[in-house]
C-alpha cells in the first residue's frame, strides 16, 4: 500500500473505540462480577442460571435461519457445482483430519499428566452430584452408525428449524442451493434477491441479542460457581487445570503450526475474534458467536461463500474442543476406578468417539452427552464416574467451547486459502483502519 493511499485510509478509518465500550470488555467484567456472586452468595448465583439460558434460547432462535441464509446464499454465489464440490471436499477431508488429531492429543495428554488418579475419597454423595442429569445424556444417545446416518435427514422441512438440528438445516440448505442454482437465471434472481435482502435483518437482530451477552455471561459464570461444591472443585481441581493447559497447548501448537503451514499468523486471527472469544469463555457455548463469525470473517479476507459453507459445516464436524474432552474423559474415568485398558480397547473406543464427536451439541453440555453416549456403547468404561465428571463439566465447557469456536475459525481461513477463496489485502485493510470488523454495514466481501 502507498503512502497516499495509507493516508486516503487512515483518514476514513472509524474512530478508535475505547477499551471498555467493547463487547469483550463487558463480557469480561460480567463473568468476573459473576464469580463473585458464586462465591460469596452460593445460593443466589444458582438462581441466576436463568440468565445464562435465557441468552442461549435468543441466541438459538437465529442460528438455525442464518445457517439456511448463508449457506443457500453460499451456494448460489458459487456460480457452479465445482466450485462447492471443491470447497466441500477440501472442508471434509480438513476436519476429519484435525478432529483425529484432536482425539488423539488429549487422549496422550491425560495419559502423560495422570488424570482421574488419586479421586477415590471423593464421597458418595459427591459422586452422585447431578445423577439424574448424567442419566437422562446416557440414555438420550444413539451412537450406532444408521442411527447417525438417519439423524443427518430430515423428515419434515420446518420441524428441522423447530427443533434447532444444525445438521439437519444444512443438509436442507444444501440440497435448496442447489436447487437454486439448477434454475435459470430469471427465475432465480427474484429468489436470491429475497434472501439477500433477508439476511442483513438477521444479522441486526443477532446484533441486538449480543447486547445482552454480559449479562449471560453474569449468570452462567454465578451458576458455574454456586452449584460446584468447593470439595469437589478441589477433588477434581487438577482434571480441570490440565484440561484448560491442554485445550491452549492444542490451540498454540496444532491450530498455530497449522497457521504457519499456510501462512497465517494464529495470534491475528485471535486478535481479530477477540470479542467473540469473551462471548464464548463467559456462556459456554460456540453456538452463541456463530452468527457473528457469519458476519465477520469476510472482512479477515475469507469470501462470503466460503464463510456460508465451511464454518457451519464445521459446527457440526470439526469440534476440537469436544473432541479433546471425551479422549481425556475416556482417561480420566479408567484412572479413576482403577479400569486397566489395553491398546486394543484403547483404540476400539477412538473409533467409536470417531462417530460420536461428530455432530455433538455445540450448546452447553454437549460434550458430556456425546461422552456419555461413547462410555454406553464401549461396554468397557464404568458408568458410575459420569455424574462425578457431570459435577465439574460446567467448570471444563468454557475451553471446550472456546476450543471449538476458534478452530472453525481458523479452518475456515485455511480452507479459503487452499480453494483460492482468500483475499490477502484485506489484511491491510484491517491493519489501517479501514475496515470496523464490528459494524456490519462496513463489511464487504472481498470476492
């Protein structure tokens, strides 16, 4: 960029915001203020758990009709069945690849650290913490593979929306882009005009949701606190450690060596999704900034096509996050209760977690269900650990989900970069100014 052209853009670049105005600011204050209250008045932060759901439920009303709009929209700017086929393929292959890896890293990391060893003393009654609910995600799964196949489709077109099934909303997406895109010209304009003209409505109304993010973030952090008995917490406290170091060893070494392999720098991508990273840590949930990753990643220099496809597609198949949780669940509940596994049991339950990390629940708990459906169908795992973990899982979902949110991100950009979907000036925009990546009338896409 030239010197003239670095001035005409400093010079229409947005005011500097100041640090507290912001988004990640207020998060943080709020999950900060909501500890506090966990601690001090126990009792009054497990009734503000219903703070935290009811951001979740507004935030869930909107993901599954911007899935539809960006992925149908995707689709139709992608001109031609190549191009999506490329973009898909490269997608598909890309997440089994690291979501193995992911299997694989904490699978070692709760071998190399030990967890679930030394637990025994915890009491009965702890044990029994959240029983019920460890109960009801065992029996809720399904994890055969024509159980799975069959969940992939839907049976009616509405009820996909109704009942919130992201997988189920892309595969109708999908197939309507398609179908979109076999029209004629004449006739499929008036259609991607309607859904074009649709889409910035949803993004305002996603907007004003997000102003109640810190207040989300008050209520599922005072829960958090208040319904984990401090003897537990200390019981289970170096499970919970090695689990947070191992989800940034996962991100800082496979997610930044991937980076580096493709020319990306990790620390700019985090930087750049800074805020939505405080939205995710504060409510537990990835799904609760999907639609602002929709919005945002175009001004990263992603094409919005791209963006439409891979990153919903990736909520359901590439989840890091998910995927490090239930390898070093299967650890933690074999060192627990003294179950000796050999290397062929060992490498018969990574199958099986192979099939039930895809499509976990990217809302809170969803994880511990897909772990819960992995210990039922392995035979080999003691089902009486599940409500212990349950008693800390609330603890352990911030970095799950984190985990998640950012390595969709970052398989969203490589995935452009490999499909030649990747505009590298719009890092100098970014790095001038000229682009506010929060104002979503600023964002353009750059093919």
């Amino acid at each position: 960029m030239s010197d003239a052209s670095a001035v005409a853009a400093s010079a229409h670049a947005p005011a500097r915001k100041p640090f507290w105005s912001g988004l990640g600011f207020r998060v943080a204050v709020g999950m900060v203020l909501g500890v506090v209250v966990g601690l001090i008045w126990p009792e009054v932060g497990v009734s503000l758990k219903i703070l935290g759901d009811i951001f979740l439920r507004l935030i869930k009303t909107v993901v599954a009709p911007l899935v539809f709009l960006t992925v149908v929209l995707g689709v139709a700017a992608a001109g031609d069945f190549k191009r999506i086929g490329k973009v898909g393929l490269t997608a598909m292959i890309y997440f089994e690849i690291v979501s193995t890896i992911a299997l694989a890293f904490g699978l070692a990391a709760g071998m190399i650290f030990g967890v679930g060893k030394g637990i025994q003393h915890i009491t009965t009654e702890a044990a029994a913490k959240g029983a019920a609910a460890a109960e009801a995600a065992v029996t809720s799964q399904h994890p055969t593979l024509t159980g799975f196949l069959l969940e992939i489709f839907p049976d009616n077109f509405i009820g996909a929306f109704v009942r919130g099934e992201a997988l189920q909303v892309l595969v109708i997406a999908l197939i309507f882009g398609a179908g979109l895109l076999m029209l004629k010209p004449e006739r499929r304009k008036p259609v991607e005009d309607g859904l074009n003209a649709a889409a910035p409505a949803f993004y305002q109304f996603t907007h004003i949701i997000m102003m109640l993010a810190p207040v989300g973030a008050f209520g599922s952090m005072a829960y958090a606190i208040s319904s984990n008995g401090v003897q537990v917490l200390i019981a289970l406290g170096w499970w919970v450690v090695v689990y947070y170091l191992t989800q940034i060893l996962f991100i800082l070494t496979v997610l930044g060596g991937i980076c580096l392999m493709f020319g990306l720098n990790l620390f700019s991508i985090l930087r750049f999704i800074r805020d939505e990273i405080f939205v995710v840590l504060g409510t537990s949930s990835s799904e609760s900034v999907l639609p602002r990753l929709l919005e945002k990643l175009p001004a990263y220099g992603v094409s919005k096509q791209t963006v439409g496809l891979v990153l919903p597609t990736g909520y359901v198949f590439n989840l890091d996050g998910a995927s490090i949780y239930m390898s070093m669940g299967v650890v933690f509940l074999s060192n627990a209760f003294d179950v000796h596994l050999a290397w062929p049991q060992i490498l018969a339950i990574f199958g099986i977690m192979l099939l039930t990390s895809k499509g976990v629940a990217t809302v809170a708990g969803g994880a511990f269900i897909s772990f819960a459906a992995t210990a039922t169908a392995s035979g080999l795992l003691p089902l009486e650990g599940l409500p212990i973990m349950f008693g800390v899982y609330r603890l352990m979902s911030p970095a799950n989900a984190t985990c998640n949110a950012i390595s969709n991100a970052v398989a969203t950009i490589v995935i452009a970069k490999l499909c030649g979907e990747f505009d590298p000036a719009a890092q100098a925009r970014l790095r001038a100014g000229a682009v506010d990546a929060d104002d979503p009338q600023a964002i353009e896409a750059p093919h």
